[in-house]
C-alpha cells in the first residue's frame, strides 16, 4: 500500500500500408496466443518509469499536467513536460537549497516521508537518468505519453 506513480508510453499502429513497420509490429503481437477473433492491434503501451512514494514528483505531475486534480486518472504528459521536469531535477541538484521551492514535497494517504533525505535525492538522481535517457533514446515523434498514480 502507498503511492505508486506510472509513465506510460503508447505508441499507435498505423496498419496501412500494410508492409510498413506498424503492420509489421501489430501483426507480430497479433499472432501471440490471444484469442484474436477479428480484433486488430491498434497500440502498444510500456511502462516508461516507475516510482514508489516519489511525493515531489508527484505533485509535480499533479501540479504539471493534471491541473492541480490528484485523482488517480490517467493524464496526458508532453515530451516538453518531461524535458521540464529533468531541467527542475537538475536544478535543485545543482542547489539543494531550491529543492523546497521548485520540487515540494506533498503529504498524502501512504505518500512517504516529506523530509529531503537520501530517498527523495535518489528519486531526483533517477528521475533525471532514466527520462533523460528515455528523450535521448526513442523516436518522440512515435509516442505519447501518460502518468497515472495509485494509492
């Protein structure tokens, strides 16, 4: 039980033309065991990041590109949202002090600690690795992207 927080990447299979790569893909996750009756695949989805009780970030997201509503939802997240968030993360890595003002802490049903200790500087370290590599490593152009968080 506690704050569980998801970036998803989805990516949407054009079937036509029909030799093209998104065919290709579709068709290939298609023929797995699935009781295929008729249905088309029409999109992949991966789990992009995971944090477990990274508040900071979550209010982030929430603050970001939820409009302020903490409710669970799944809510769309721009690649320039994403670059934001790193350039915040390096930000209070660079001067702890701003931590505070630019990446809060938010208190919340099993959210974890609120302190600024070693967990909350490795979830920043992380966050800034692995959505870096993320930016750095994919076609952009061919995904979108979502967070969702549970508690």
């Amino acid at each position: 039980m506690g704050l569980d927080m998801y970036l998803t990447a989805k990516r949407y299979l054009f079937q036509y033309p029909e030799d093209g790569d998104d065919a290709k893909i579709a068709k290939a996750i298609g023929g797995l065991p699935i009781g295929n009756h008729g249905m088309r695949v029409k999109e992949i989805s991966c789990e992009a990041m995971y944090w477990r009780k990274a508040n900071a970030i979550h209010h982030w997201f929430v603050k970001n590109c939820q409009s302020g509503v903490d409710d669970c939802d799944e809510y769309y997240v721009s690649v320039e949202n994403l670059k934001q968030l790193v350039s915040d993360c390096e930000t209070i890595l660079k001067d702890h002090a701003k931590a505070p003002d630019v990446l809060p802490t938010c208190e919340g049903f099993f959210f974890g600690s609120t302190e600024f200790d070693e967990w909350f500087w490795e979830d920043i370290q992380r966050t800034v690795t692995e959505l870096y590599s993320l930016l750095n490593d994919i076609d952009l152009k061919r995904w979108e992207f979502y967070y969702r968080s549970s508690w």
